[in-house]
C-alpha cells in the first residue's frame, strides 16, 4: 500500500481521487447491442451468448427441472448457508415495511400515503468465476418481501449452457422461477425492451462489469429506472493503536480480492498499527488464491497516516467509502460523527464479510463517492410511495383562499379557477 502521512487538505483531495472511466465511451458499442436487442429479440440474444459467452443456446429460460437439480447438486453445508442467509437477510428488509401515513392536515383536509411495489423489477447476476449468489439474495428477498409481482433474474450461463447451481438454489429460496441465461449488456437490453422469453421490466437491479453499467445507464432514457450508479467495490477502514493487525489486514484483503480496481484505503492515528498491517499484508496475501487479483488492487492502494481518528473520521466522510470498518476502542462515539457511507461495520468482530454475506444487512451499496447523496439497497428500493388526498366542503373553506393566492401569485389562472368554482360553491351553501 502506498503510505502518506499527515497530509494537507491539496494533498487529500488528489490522493482520495478515484480512478476516471468514462464510461460514454462504450455507449456505442453498447447502445447497438440495446437496438440489436430491440428490434430481434430472443434471435439478438442467442447469436450474443454466442458471441460473447461461447454458448449455443436453445432456450434462453432456465427449466424447472434445472432448478431443481441445482438443489440436489449443492452440498448441504452451502445449502445450510445460504439458508441461514436468506433467513437473517428477510428479517432486516421485513423489518422496514413501511406503515401507511394518514394526517388531518386541516379541517376537511387529509392526506395519505401509501407505499406499492414496483410491478415488474429484473435482477442481473454476474456469473464468470466468482458467480454472486449472495447477490441473488440481497436483490430477490426486499423483491419478495415488497410483493413485486415480476421478478426475473438474468445471468450468464457457463459454457456447457448450465447456470451455477448456487445461483439457482438461491433463487429458489426467494421464490424467483422466472430465470434466463443471459449475460452482459444483452441482459440488460432485453429487461429494457423486453423479448419473445424475457419481461420487459420497469427497474432493473445489480451490479456488472463496465458494459453491464454503460448498459443500465442507457436504459433510463427509455423510461427504465435502475438501482444505482456503481463502480470498483471499496473499502475503508479507520483502526487505532488498539486494533488488531491481523484483523485489519485481512478486511483489507478481502475488498482487495475482488478485482484489481478495487478500491481500499486504510485510515489511523498510529504509525505503529500501519507497520504491523504491512506486515500483516504481506503474511496474509501469500496465501490467498487470488493474490494476483489482490495485489494489484493493494498496489493502488492507500494507507494514511492521520493526526487523530477524528480527522481520520472527517477524511472518510469526504471520500464517502462503500464499506467503512470502525477498527477503533470507542467505536460506538467514532460511529455517530460518519455521516457518508454505505454500510459502517462496528468494532473488532464486525468483519466486512458478514455484511457481504449473511449478517441481514444489504450489500448493494453506493461506490464512487455516492454514499454522499445515495443509500444502499432496501426495501425502499423495490416500493413506490403514494400520497392521497381527500377534500371536503370543509377543508375547501379551510385551505380555499391560501390556493387561490398562490396560483394568482404564479400567474397560473387556470389552477386559481379550479378552486374557485369549489370556493364560491362552498360559500353559497353556508
């Protein structure tokens, strides 16, 4: 890791700058994939499994006999996990159904809201060789709990035209049937437009390479909204002078293995803790069999040595990390001043890999410094909140004349009339 010790706010603002992709660069290749996808269909998607996955495909949609030999072929201690997870995850996102709003605003006056979920979402799983089946759940479980009436999941199949096993068992646990084998950027074509096989979809959810982002990004100006704006997966951690090493380098590691663009700064008051994670560093990685991977990321990596944990605090809140660890003695105090991130793990035994996986907490998470205006994934994300309103005679005397003003004010006459008409009927019957 690259160290830098206490340095100046200039200094700070070039060393927290993330890497620039500019990512408009794709949109042709990846905008003739959209129209391809368009105007053919299901023909469009199998000649690009072809193409960009080396598969000769039949059927785009997984049977339900598929699905159902996955659950045979899975061990049952990965069954047994991806059960628990289910279970912890559901718990959390049922907590945060959200309860109807009613208000007497004024006399004759109220007003509701009410939350709906959104009808038709489409959820994308990378596969390749590291396939997200804990994404599955963080995506399919707030899809089942807000009641979505069609989910459909999209993922690249391997070479023998089969999608991952553990993929599909997780599907299966959230009640999701309707799944196809379908990667990249075409995936997300056919959530936009639609296909003879696959929904066209009114949100679309999940993470995926530079194309898959290019895509979605795309597909909001043919009135498809997405989850959120995304990049390199990141990490920060805050640890002081009684943090263990080990346990700092190894979440360092394990944001590090993700990719080579992943992002990883380490943020403490002492010099002595960063010698030893070096260390620690060097120890751990030769171990892990994605070290290359890791490497690369920990060699773009940044450790900063700060005066204070508050200034390592206020330096976190302007880089905004997707996952922020609190490897520090008063964590709960450290916790109350983050204001911009993602996901905040408390303490020695809060491990970014329990979010990841199974702690119940979501792992969709706003990267690139979007923590300081997005939040990650919830329920939220799969409803739609509706307000109501109910006038009576009462409330057209009680809120009538403030209307009437305002719409005058605005020089919109025609607004002003509407509730005139209401106004002056009202009046007549006192």
């Amino acid at each position: 890791m690259q160290r830098s010790t206490y340095p100046s706010p200039d200094q700070l603002k070039q060393l927290l700058m993330r890497p620039a992709f500019d990512i408009t660069r794709l949109f042709d290749t990846v905008g003739a994939i959209l129209h391809e996808v368009r105007d053919h269909g299901d023909q469009a998607l199998k000649q690009y499994e072809l193409q960009f996955d080396k598969v000769q495909l039949t059927s785009l949609k997984v049977s339900a006999d598929e699905i159902k030999e996955a659950g045979q072929q899975l061990p049952s201690e990965l069954k047994q996990a991806l059960q628990q997870a289910y279970h912890n995850i559901k718990a959390f996102h049922q907590a945060q159904v959200f309860r109807p709003i009613e208000v007497k605003i004024a006399p004759g006056v109220v007003c509701r809201q009410v939350a709906v979920p959104i009808q038709r979402v489409g959820l994308y799983i990378p596969g390749g060789s590291a396939p997200l089946f804990s994404t599955v759940l963080m995506l399919a479980v707030p899809a089942q709990i807000a009641g979505c009436s069609s989910v459909s999941l999209c993922t690249p199949p391997a070479r023998d035209g089969k999608v991952n096993p553990s993929i599909l068992y997780a599907a299966s646990l959230c009640g999701v049937t309707d799944i196809y084998k379908v990667g990249g950027s075409q995936a997300i074509a056919a959530f936009t437009f639609g296909t003879e096989s696959i929904p066209q979809v009114d949100k679309i959810f999940g993470p995926g390479n530079q194309y898959v982002m290019a895509a979605k990004q795309l597909a909001t100006l043919y009135g498809v909204a997405i989850d959120m704006p995304a990049g390199p997966s990141e990490v920060a951690v805050i640890a002081d002078q009684y943090a263990d090493p080990r346990y700092v380098a190894a979440d360092l590691l394990s944001q590090a293995e993700h990719g080579p663009d992943s992002q990883v700064v380490l943020l403490s008051d002492s010099c002595e803790l960063l010698d030893k994670v070096d260390q620690q560093l060097s120890s751990q990685l030769s171990t892990l069999p994605r070290k290359e991977i890791a490497a690369k990321a920990l060699s773009n990596s940044l450790a900063i040595l700060t005066h204070s944990i508050d200034e390592a605090i206020d330096i976190s809140n302007e880089y905004a990390p997707e996952h922020l660890i609190l490897a520090v003695k008063d964590y709960r105090q450290a916790a109350d001043k983050v204001k911009c991130a993602g996901s905040v793990f408390e303490g020695p035994w809060s491990c970014e890999s329990a979010g990841d996986y199974a702690s119940g907490t979501n792992h969709t998470l706003p990267t690139k410094g979007y923590a300081r205006s997005y939040g990650g994934l919830s329920l939220d994300s799969f409803i739609r909140k509706m307000t109501f309103q109910e006038l009576s005679a009462e409330g057209i005397r009680s809120i009538g004349q403030t209307v009437m003003t305002m719409a005058r004010e605005e020089s919109l006459e025609a607004h002003r009339r509407a509730m005139e008409i209401r106004y002056q009927d009202v009046s007549n019957k006192k």
